[in-house]
C-alpha cells in the first residue's frame, strides 16, 4: 500500500526506504510498534490484548513473539522491571 501511494514499485520504496532510514519498512513499522507497546507497558496498566490492537496488531500470541524477540525480554517480566 505504502508503495501504491508513494507511485513506487515495491521494490523501489524498500531500497529507498532502507536507504533513508538502515533498515526495509516492514522491520522498520515494526520496530516503531514495539517501541509503542514498551512506552504502553512502562507508562500503563492495559492487558496485553488491549496493548497489541493499540500497536496494529491482531494476534497477541504473534506479537508477543516479536516484543520478546526484539526486547529479550516478555512483555510481562518487561513490565515489571518497570522504567528502563
């Protein structure tokens, strides 16, 4: 969609994109939407579910995948850390 309206072909927007920004626009949204969920779970008090469809996601198993993946960390224990 990014590229469609960008009048870019797919290719093209992820070599621009990786170009502007080190890394291609898949891992690049989703590291802005961890980053969103880990400002959610230090500042908040949602449920996980709650917190995967504020970040744009449908399956909390899935995106509890990835926060873990990214951050080291669940997103339960990275809570209660608290502030990094």
């Amino acid at each position: 969609a990014w590229a469609s309206a960008a009048a870019l072909g797919v290719r093209t927007l992820e070599r621009r994109w990786a170009a502007a920004f080190g890394e291609p626009p898949k891992r690049w949204l989703q590291s802005v939407r961890v980053e969103e969920a880990r400002r959610l779970l230090e500042r908040g008090s949602d449920g996980w579910e709650a917190i995967t469809g504020r970040c744009g996601y449908s399956d909390p198993a899935s995106f509890r995948e990835l926060f873990e993946r990214r951050v080291g960390k669940t997103p339960g224990s990275y809570r209660r850390q608290g502030r990094p």
